[in-house]
C-alpha cells in the first residue's frame, strides 16, 4: 500500500473529489455541480495559459481550439434557432457545461503535467469517492432507518416520487443514486466500474477498493434497471478485450478469457431467469418492452423535432438548446447523437465527434507507449475505454448533456492526460542525458 502524507496539495485534491459527489444545488432556476462554484479558478488558470504564463502539452492545445469552435457553433445556433423563431437572441445557457468540461480538463491536465499532485495519490482517492457515490447509491435503495435521508440527499426532482414508492419490491424499485435519475445513475455506475477494472488489472494495487467498487458499481446499473447502463457494461467487456490484445499483441489466451466470461455470464442469467430471479425477469421484461415498441418513445422524439426543421439553416446550426426547451418535448431526443444533430445541426454534430475521435485517437495511440508506466497505463486504459463506453450509453441517454455527474469523464481524463504527458517528457529527458 502506498502512504499517502496529507500534503496541502494532496487535501485540495480530496475537497475537490469529495464535492463532485455532492448533491447539485440551485443558483436561481439553474441547477448545477457543487464544483461549478470552482470554474472562477479554472477560468483564471486557462487565461494564465492564454498569456503563456503556463506551458501545456500540444494535445490540450488541439482540445482547447476543438471546443472553443463547439462553443461559438452553440452560441451560432442559439442566434440564428431563437431569432427567427422567438425574434430575439435567447442566451445558450447549455454553453456553460462544455466551458465547465474544458475548464476541468485543462486544471486536472495542468496540475498533474506539473507534478504538484501524485498520480497514485490520485487513484487511491478517486477510488474511494467512487465508492462512497456508489454505495450512497445502495443506501436510498435498501430497507434501513436512513433509507429517506439519503433520497431527500439526492433526489429525483423534488424526491415526492421516490418517496411514494418505498413500500415496492426492490426489484421493482429504480435506483437514482448520486446522478439524481436512474438512467444517469446506471452509465455512471458503468464509467465507475470500467475505472475499478483498470485499476484491478494494470495499477494491480489497492485490490479491496476496486474490487468493491466493481461489486457496488454492477449492483447500482441492475438497481437502476439502466439498459443503456447495462449496455455500456458489455461493450466494456468487449473493448478491455481488444485492449488486452493491444497491449500483449496475443489473442488466444484474451480471446479464450473473454469467451469464459461471456460463457459465465450467459450461463448465470439463464439460470437465475429459469428460477424465477424477480431482478433478472424484471431486466428482461424492460428489454422486451424496448424491442416490441422499436424504441418505444425516442422514435416519436426523433420524428418531432425532424418535423420542426424549416430551411437548411436548421440542418447545418440546429434548432438550438433554448427552442427545444421550449418546444412540446423539453427534454430532447434520448439518443445523444440524434439530439445533438437537432439541438447543434450537422456543424454541431461534426464537431462534437471529431473531439471525442481525437480524444479515443490519442489514449488508444499511447497506451502502447505506456505499458513500462503503471499508473500511466492504468489511467490511459480506463480513460480509452469509459470514454468509448459512454458513447455506447449515449445511445438511450446523454453523455455531453448530463450535468449532475457529467463531470467525471473530463477529471479523469484530464489527470490521464497530465500524467502520461509528464512520464513522455520525463523519458525524453532521461534519454537526453544519456
């Protein structure tokens, strides 16, 4: 076990984790992160490294310029969608969440590119803040004395209707956990475990904590009756397997494991559906439900906002976030790249995506470089791999949209991409000196 000194860096890091799995708060009618209070500091450190007071590796710069253009695109699309369908501009409020993404991966990049924060101590505490948000999770869904404590803590909307549901089976019963809604609870419960299962295999230290994170992680997607959680979990399993091959360039013995899993698995389910298992069956059933309406009511979203497009505007800068507010369906399409077309247009779309490529490009590219690195390896991996996991999810929900949890992907790949860029400048130092 590494020992940990509460050094005066290493404390604001454990602040800054343990308010990311705050409940959000309201600031007006906008209800945000607790770490959003924290984007003053973010903004003061990118305008630092505007004037060049602070040296950043060559991919932030690329990310940097990439989100910049989403952002004036977002700010294109509310200016073009809420004047020639409001007559007048109505501020993208939605702009705030990329700037709170960028702003978060450039600090987390920054801090551990410097040094002034361990990679390992990192781990250790991202290990045990996700398994605290998880197992708050358990907590608001089990039978016990301070079971309405923790959903009243966290609660979906106002909580009156997880409230009113106590007396359910717990098979019936969905979780919301810390996301605060249970089909964000359960892509997060995904992203968590694919960290846990990064740690456990390649950093191959602190095996209790992410063992149970895995344990807790898996329980909050089943509790939560998240389909799109549930696929994000399998695809992992299937991209931990390329990345095995990846790395020790042989596939018998990975294909060979990934086939006794999947056999294990298969084998288990069908088991516990032949004896009448309520959680399995009830999966089932959600599943079924899924297949036999085609999608149930995403194809109507799909087909409503399709019919709101006018001119071609609407098909290169989108409809913009403030007239689907305000349109009969709030909330969008939930399939994230089909809302993001309607919201942000093909322009919108494009850019999005390429910054996701360019980001699944650069861990996938360097994870081969890292394999003499642990903790680089560690955090590429989980980084490669929950990122391409959640565009899976995003298929039955939000990815970029989220708010409440969203944040959690940009931390760690922002420490992934500090840390690895460190160890590359570290080698070529040392190889200069030979």
């Amino acid at each position: 076990m590494i020992k940990t000194k509460f050094k005066p860096n290493n404390l604001i890091l454990f602040i800054v984790l343990l308010l990311s799995i705050f409940p959000t708060i309201n600031i007006g009618s906008f209800g945000m992160p607790v770490l959003y209070l924290l984007l003053p500091m973010g903004g003061l450190l990118f305008l630092l490294i505007i004037f060049g007071w602070i040296k950043i590796p060559r991919i932030l710069k690329h990310i940097t310029f990439i989100t910049i253009l989403i952002i004036i695109e977002i700010f294109i699309s509310a200016m073009i969608g809420t004047i020639t369908k409001f007559n007048k501009f109505i501020f993208p409020t939605d702009v705030i969440q990329y700037i709170a993404r960028l702003l978060f991966l450039i600090s987390f990049t920054v801090i551990f590119y410097k040094g002034n924060i361990k990679a390992d101590v990192f781990i250790k505490f991202f290990l045990i803040f996700l398994n605290i948000g998880m197992l708050i999770g358990i907590l608001q869904w089990i039978p016990w004395p301070g079971r309405e404590f923790f959903i009243k803590l966290y609660p979906f909307r106002d909580g009156t209707e997880q409230l009113s549901q106590l007396n359910r089976s717990l098979y019936i019963l969905r979780l919301h956990g810390v996301a605060q809604f249970a089909t964000a609870n359960g892509g997060l419960a995904s992203f968590f475990f694919i960290f846990g299962y990064s740690v456990f295999k390649y950093y191959k230290e602190h095996r209790f904590l992410s063992i149970l994170l895995m344990i807790l992680s898996i329980v909050n997607i089943f509790a939560s009756q998240a389909r799109a959680g549930i696929l994000a979990l399998v695809f992992s399993f299937f991209l931990f397997y390329i990345v095995g091959i990846y790395i020790n360039k042989k596939s018998f013995k990975s294909t060979m494991n990934m086939f006794i899993a999947m056999l294990l698995i298969i084998l288990i389910v069908r088991t516990l559906f032949n004896r009448g298992n309520p959680f399995i069956n009830q999966m089932i059933y959600r599943w079924k439900v899924l297949f036999d309406t085609r999608g149930g009511g995403r194809v109507d979203q799909i087909r409503y906002f399709l019919s709101l497009f006018r001119n071609s505007y609407d098909y290169i800068f989108g409809l913009s976030k403030a007239t689907v507010n305000q349109s009969a369906l709030s909330y969008g399409v939930e399939i994230e790249p089909i809302n993001i077309f309607i919201t942000y247009g093909a322009l919108g779309f494009i850019l999005q995506y390429f910054l996701v490529l360019m980001l699944l490009v650069y861990f996938l590219k360097n994870i081969q470089n890292a394999i003499d690195d642990k903790t680089s390896l560690t955090l590429l991996v989980s980084s490669f791999v929950g990122l391409f996991s959640y565009q899976i999810f995003s298929v039955g929900y939000y990815f970029f949209r989220e708010i409440r949890v969203g944040l959690f992907p940009w931390i760690l790949m922002g420490v992934a991409i500090g840390v690895y860029e460190r160890h590359k400048l570290n080698n070529i130092i040392v190889k200069s000196n030979q």
